[in-house]
C-alpha cells in the first residue's frame, strides 16, 4: 500500500477522541495492507522498527532532522528552526515548509509503506564515521518527493514521537476484529503476543496463516515472554484460603527483574527486563555466569537481579539496584555494586517449552539446573500449609530487609503477560499509609504559581490503567513534594511530550493546564485511596471513582515500566477494598 494512505488513516486517527473509533479506523487501516507489509505496518503504527528487545533505536536528534529538511525544501536551517519554534511540532514544521517548497520536486513518485518503513530502519541502523551526513541524506530524499503529510509522519517517526496514541490491546483488537469482524478472537491474538512479545510477528502470522497461525505460536530463544504478574491480598490468612490451603512462598527481592536466555552452543546470553527491553550490556556478571552457573544447552529463567552484599548478607536498596541500568561505565558499576540474579522461574529448558507445566515441577527443575553459588542463586522459599508458617516466614523476609513474599499456586502453569491470584504478593506497610505504592501514568501538568511560577510546573495530573477498557482514568493531581530539581526536570522531559489536546485514551472529567501523551510512570505513595466524584478511575455512570489521599511521589520516572505497567483499575479497587478490611479490623 501506498505511505499517503497510511498518513491518511494516521491523521484520522489523531483526530478521534475515543478508543472504539480507534479501533474501527485501524481495522480499515489494515484491511488495506498486503499480508506482506502487515508486520511493517504494525510496527510503524507503534512507532517502532522492531520489537523494543532487538533494540534498534529510532529516534534521531532534532538537529539532525531539522537539517534534513532544510536540504528537502531549500529552507534555512534557521527558517526550520523558527517554524517548529512557532509550532512546537517538527513534524507540523516539516509538512508547513514541504507545501511551501523551494525547491521543484524531482519527480512525482509516490512512496510505498516498505520503501518509507526501509529507509527508516536503514537511517535507524547506519553508524560510524559519516554517519551523521548519510541519515541526513536519505531522510532529505524522502522528504524531498513526500507530500506535506506524508512529510510530517514521516517526521515524526524519526524523531520517535509518533505519538498515535494507540496501544498495544487497541491493536490487538483491530487484528480481531480484521479476521473475524468481533472482538472475541482477541483474547487468542494476546496469548500469541504474550509468548513472543511481538506484536508484528503475531500481525503477520495471521495474515500470511490466518488463525491457524496463530494456535502455533511457542515459546522460542531469544524471543522475550511477557512477564507474570502478581496479584495482592493484605494477610496470610487470605493468601491461604486463597490457594487452597497450601502455596509455596518465596521471598520477594526489591531489585530488577530479569528474564535470561541462555544458549550453551552459540555462547549468546541475552538479559531482557520487565518492560522486555535488552539489558545484556547492562549486566555483564549474569550474562557471564548464565553460561557458567546453569546445568543446561539452553534455557530460560526468570528472576530479580539485585544488588547483595555476599559478606553480610545484606541486601541493598532499589534505589542502588537501578543504577546499575545505565550504558556508561558498566564495568566500574558492576566491580562497585555487583548483582546477583535469585531465580525464581524456568520458562524453556533444551527446546522444551516449560510455561504449561506446574509450578512445582518447573521450581524442581530450576533447582536442578541452577548451581546456587556465585552469581545466581535460588530465591528462597518454603511450602507454607498454615498462615501461622507464610506469617513466620514474612517478618523473616522484612527483617531481611526484602520488600516481602510472592506466595505461588504449586498447581499452577505461568501465565505470560497478566495479574492472576496464582501469584500473590504481600509487602510490609506502614501504620496510615496504603500497604503499597501505586506506579501512575502522567498525564497532564499544571503550571505553577507563587514561588512554582519560576518554574512553570505547579504539579501532576496522574492516571492509572484501565485494561479492561484500555485507556487510562485519572485518580489524582500531585501538587506537593516536589524538590526543585524535580521540578524543573518534569517541566523539562513533559515539555517534550506536550500534545494539544486530550489523548484518545484518556478519560477524565478535570483539565490540566497541559495534557501529555501517556508516557512516563511514577511511584507514588498515598495515606489512603477514597472514593472521589471527580475523577474517573473506576467510575462507572453515576457512581463515584476513585482518588488518592495525600499523595506523593517517591524517586523520579520509572523508567522500567511503560504506561500499560502502570498499577491499574482493578488493582485500585481491590486494593481500596483491602483497606476497608483492614480498618474494620483494627477498629474492632
Ligand atoms: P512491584 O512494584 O510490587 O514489584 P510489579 O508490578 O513490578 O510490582 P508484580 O508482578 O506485581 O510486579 O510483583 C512481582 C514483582 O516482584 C516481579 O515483577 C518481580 O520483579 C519481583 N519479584 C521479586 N522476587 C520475586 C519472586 N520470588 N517471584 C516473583 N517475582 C518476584
């Protein structure tokens, strides 16, 4: 298909303001596609060039693009400058001066989706000496025969700011609706993409083997798989009743988590993080001793690296942990704070696919492959049968000074990529404080007043996520707390994703002074969840949402978790409903 069209469809879709015409806008969108742009037409509509675990970066400086499209339209860099000045949108900037160019077109060429998805991924991977000219180049040439439409998608793609505002359960459901004209199929589409975390690879199975290829998908090496996710519940006695009785507990470590794939034969180790990133540069240790320390051809396991003092047995902050995700000086961080890896989980052992076994035999196989000493080691656990035990076992785990447990179903298999009671975690909470902090979505920010004036940052509007509906609700304004450096660094990074108006995904009865595409994650810690007229986390129709009391942030931007990571609705009730248990308790 033709790039015009696809910036046809990308303009409606920013024009929308609710997910289901999203939906319907994409469905016709991929309908128009040829089975063999379907993966390309996906991974350009989320703004990507491959999956985020292969790590090919767009994302070109603005200097760069702005240089290219001086050279397209016979502008002065300084004429492009002072446009997206004006605009505040290179790529609005870019379509104004490719309509007023200079310049006679070379030709009347129209551009293929392949051709525009080609280049980029050419601009994308091109390094060296030279570098810097040659991605101007051949940026300039496309921009040069694009219409001003095409000019500013085009613009925006390789500065990595798309911005369409359409996640990955929206996609999912647009490919449902394309092979069957319902929604219902999306639930098999999401175990696909949970398997293999790549939602072009899913995108073009079905279309190249419709739904039969979809029911083939296995776990593969090198191939990250969406993360389980825990569940929580308050007490023992919950968790217990809960699984029946009997559950294993392991403890739970407040460090990075980490999922490894080892091949003895090749020698390659690849680390992925929570949100599926590649951290293998990051980690040199693990990577290391996954090829040294693991009794296997090959394998994938999961677990929480951390940084441990092996002498004191002392386990370090999150805090320290997470310096350790940096791309300068590895080598010294890693002498200074080195990480251990408790595993917790095997996924694939020798082509053998492990996700559908029981936990307990997948926990007894890890056992047996990894050596326990070194870098990575078991996470500890016991088999509790009475919350007197999983009690006993917590307040060890908090004396430790562990965040707290994970209690596991011994029946259960894993279940990729969702929050299901087969994990349960419980953390240690402090007296008026909610029992745990919540990671909330930015979503606009106010401009400030009296001394904040100076800064233009007067505080937060912040959201969680609604999986079910797949957009994102508010629960509450931050507006205390912030230190100076903190202010001026939001104003800063939000600056940078201001959009015009509302995002499509975003459902909110209040108005910041800017609203922000969904993007950033913070950990925000809060007395009390109430329940709140005005904001639209859980609202539905008459009845009142849900808000947080006295909220504030704790650390900066989470950059492990993407906004679909953020705690969402369901968890809030939940989490409002233990809280209302808990007072009766200590009330009586
Ligand atoms: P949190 O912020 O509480 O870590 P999360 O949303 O990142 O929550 P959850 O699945 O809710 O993730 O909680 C489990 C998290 O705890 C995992 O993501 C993992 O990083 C960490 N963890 C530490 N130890 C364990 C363990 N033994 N088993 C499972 N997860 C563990």
């Amino acid at each position: 298909m033709l790039f015009e069209e696809v910036a046809s469809y990308y303009q409606k879709l920013e024009a929308v303001s609710s997910r289901l015409e999203m939906i319907d806008i994409l469905t016709e969108l991929f309908k128009k596609a040829k089975k063999e742009e379907m993966k390309k037409l996906v991974y350009m509509t989320q703004g990507i060039l491959s999956p985020p675990f292969e790590g090919v970066e767009i994302g070109m400086a603005e200097k760069l693009v702005e240089a290219s499209i001086a050279t397209a339209t016979g502008f002065s860099k300084e004429e492009v400058e002072k446009e997206f000045k004006k605009r505040g949108d290179l790529g609005e900037a870019a379509e104004y001066l490719v309509s007023k160019t200079k310049l006679k077109r070379l030709s009347s060429k129209k551009f293929e989706l392949s051709e525009v998805f080609d280049t980029m991924y050419k601009i994308a991977t091109t390094s060296g000496e030279g570098s810097q000219e040659a991605k101007i180049k051949m940026l300039a040439e496309l921009l040069a025969a694009s219409s001003p439409l095409e000019a500013r998608y085009i613009v925006r793609f390789s500065l990595g700011t798309l911005r369409l505002g359409v996640g990955d359960a929206t996609i999912l459901e647009a490919l449902s609706k394309l092979v069957t004209g319902e929604r219902k199929f999306k639930e098999q589409l999401e175990n696909a993409y949970n398997i293999c975390s790549d939602l072009g690879k899913v995108a073009e199975a079905l279309a190249k083997e419709g739904i039969k290829g979809i029911e083939n998908f296995k776990v593969e090496l090198f191939s990250p798989i969406r993360p389980a996710l825990a569940e929580r519940l308050p007490t023992a006695e919950e968790i217990l009743e809960r699984m029946h009785g009997k559950c294993a507990v392991e403890s739970k470590y407040d460090g990075l988590r980490a999922q490894v794939h080892v091949d003895k034969k090749s020698k390659r180790v690849e680390i992925f993080s929570r949100r599926l990133e590649r951290l293998t540069p990051m980690f040199p240790e693990i990577a290391k001793a996954a090829l040294e320390e693991i009794d296997a051809e090959s394998a994938i396991i999961e677990g929480e690296a951390i940084a441990y003092n092996e002498v004191t047995g002392e386990f370090h902050p999150f805090q320290e942990t997470i310096q350790r995700k940096r791309k300068h000086g590895v080598e010294e961080m890693s002498q200074e704070l080195p990480l251990h890896l408790f595993a917790f989980d095997l996924m694939y052992l020798d082509g053998e696919g492990y996700l559908d076994k029981p936990y307990h035999e997948r926990r007894e196989k890890l056992e047996k492959i990894i050596k326990n000493k070194g870098t990575i080691l078991l996470a500890d656990r016991i088999i509790a049968t009475s919350p007197k035990e999983l009690e006993k076992y917590f307040e060890e785990a908090i004396e430790k000074g562990l965040e707290g447990i994970v209690a596991k179903e011994l029946n259960s298999k894993y279940i990729a990529g969702a929050r299901k009671f087969s994990w349960i975690k419980m953390k240690r909470s402090y007296k008026g404080e909610l029992s745990d902090t919540v990671d909330l979505v930015i979503l606009g920010y106010y401009l400030g007043k009296g001394v904040r004036a100076e800064f233009k940052f007067g505080g937060l509007l912040c959201g969680v996520y609604n999986e079910k509906k797949d957009v994102f609700e508010t629960i509450t304004k931050i507006g205390t707390g912030f230190s100076e450096e903190q202010m001026k660094e939001f104003k800063e990074v939000l600056d940078k994703i201001k959009v015009k108006s509302k995002p499509a995904r975003v459902v909110s009865n209040i108005e910041p002074d800017f609203w922000v595409e969904p993007k950033y994650v913070v950990t925000v810690k809060a007395d009390e969840i109430t329940r709140s007229p005005t904001h639209t986390c859980g609202k539905e129709g008459d009845e009142s949402g849900y808000a947080l009391r006295f909220p504030r942030i704790v650390g900066g931007i989470r950059s492990d978790k993407s906004p679909e990571d953020a705690t969402t609705t369901k968890e809030i009730i939940e989490m409002f409903k233990m809280q209302k248990k808990e007072k009766l308790q200590e009330e009586s």
